[in-house]
C-alpha cells in the first residue's frame, strides 16, 4: 500500500501546516535571540564597538553626501572664465566662481584674487587653496582609519579578558567543572573579537572607498588649474 496515495482530511493538513510555521517561527525567534543575547554578553567592549560603528556610518554618509555635492560640476565653467578673462570682465568671472561655489571654482577665484602678480604667486595662491580645499574634504577620514585599527584590537581585548574570566571560574569550580560552562565562557569571549571584525572590515571598506573619490576629486582639481594657468599664458583674441 502507497503511503503517498493516503488522503489526508482538509482539517488534518492544515493542522499539520499551521504546526510547521509555528516551528519555523519559532526557530527563526531563537535564531534572532540568541544572537542578540550573545551580543549583550560580550560586556562593555561591546558598547565601544557599536560606538565605533555608529561613527564609522554616520562619516561614511555624511562624506559621501559632501563630496556627491563637491563633485558636480559646470562643463561650460572654465569656457566662461576664459571669455571673462580675456574680455577683461574680472569682477564676472569672481562672481561665477563664487556661484558656482565648488572646490575648482574657489582655487580659479584665488587664482584671479591674484592677477597680475607673477605667475609663481598666482600658482602658489591657488595652491594653498587646493589644501584647504582637501582638507575639508577629508574631514573625518581619520575616524574611519581609527575604527579600522582600533576596533579589532578592543575585540581582541575583550577576548582575552573573557578567556581570563572563564578560565578563573573554572579553577574556582575545582573538580565540579564541565565543559559546557567552559565551552560557554569561551564562545561567550569569542563574540567580541567577531564583533570587532565586521566594524573593523566596514570601517576599511568605507575609508578606501571615500580615499577614492577624493582622489578623483583632488585629479579633476589638477586639471582645472592647469586649465587656469593655460588661460592666463595664452594671448587673447
């Protein structure tokens, strides 16, 4: 006789599936408590942790979101500038620049702060713009490089101490320890250095990729004051 051929009454299947997502729902609870109990016993250097992580994503956003507005540019801007310049219209050309008010159209605008004088200090103006200029766009980079180093080490710290804790209470328990309380204490150690980890790799990710597109920005800087330098060199028409 075929198993598979026997009918199952409507109410019977429906018992049968309601206990089934019963069980899986109360599998995935457990799942979800129990990762979030582990965490609460990591101890205080758990805290810390989620203090780093909290200000590695607040600087990735807010970076992102400022250096998303620095990066947009006017393809026509050096175009206009040329035409100002050449026509002798200065005080038009420093307000597009402070218009357009991006990192190039603050060193462009140095630059004509400068004509006139020789070309060394016009270069040497728009260069001590360009590090303003990056510094600022680097704010807060250096939280991300302290989160990255630092926070796999403070997991690292709290798993020591957690192995300290777990092997004295195991001498104090003398010959009534088990392994299920030293394999509790041990595992219960080790969530600090997991912890440490992925703040650690979110905050490297989130510095290398930021170091990027300030990069790009820094390069696109570069071609726009050689593109000012240019037009000061080059006679007009």
């Amino acid at each position: 006789m075929n198993l598979l051929q026997i009918p199952v009454p409507g109410d019977t299947a429906q018992a049968i599936y309601d206990t089934m997502q019963q069980v899986a729902t109360a599998e995935t609870e457990a799942v979800t408590m129990n990762a979030f109990d582990l965490a609460l016993k990591g101890g205080w250097l758990m805290i810390v942790l989620l203090i780093l992580l909290l200000m590695t994503i607040y600087v990735l956003i807010e970076r992102t979101l400022v250096i998303n507005k620095e990066s947009k540019e006017d393809n026509s801007f050096m175009n206009r500038i040329k035409d100002y310049i050449h026509d002798g219209k200065i005080d038009a050309a420093v307000a597009l620049c402070r218009n357009t008010d991006t990192p190039s159209a603050r060193m462009v605008e140095k630059g004509i702060s400068r004509l006139g004088r020789p070309t060394a200090d016009v270069m040497s103006a728009i260069e001590n713009q360009g590090n303003i200029e990056i510094s600022k766009l680097e704010k807060g980079l250096p939280v991300l490089a302290t989160s990255a180093s630092a926070a796999p080490m403070v997991g690292f710290l709290g798993t020591v101490t957690g192995m300290v804790n777990a092997f004295m209470s195991m001498a104090n328990s003398g010959a009534n320890v088990s392994i299920t309380t030293l394999s509790a204490g041990i595992y219960e150690a080790l969530v600090t250095t997991v912890a440490g980890l992925i703040v650690g790799i979110i905050a490297l990710f989130s510095y290398n990729y930021l170091t990027t597109r300030i990069k790009g920005i820094v390069n696109k800087l570069e071609m726009r004051v050689m593109e000012f330098m240019d037009i000061l060199n080059e006679p007009a028409v």
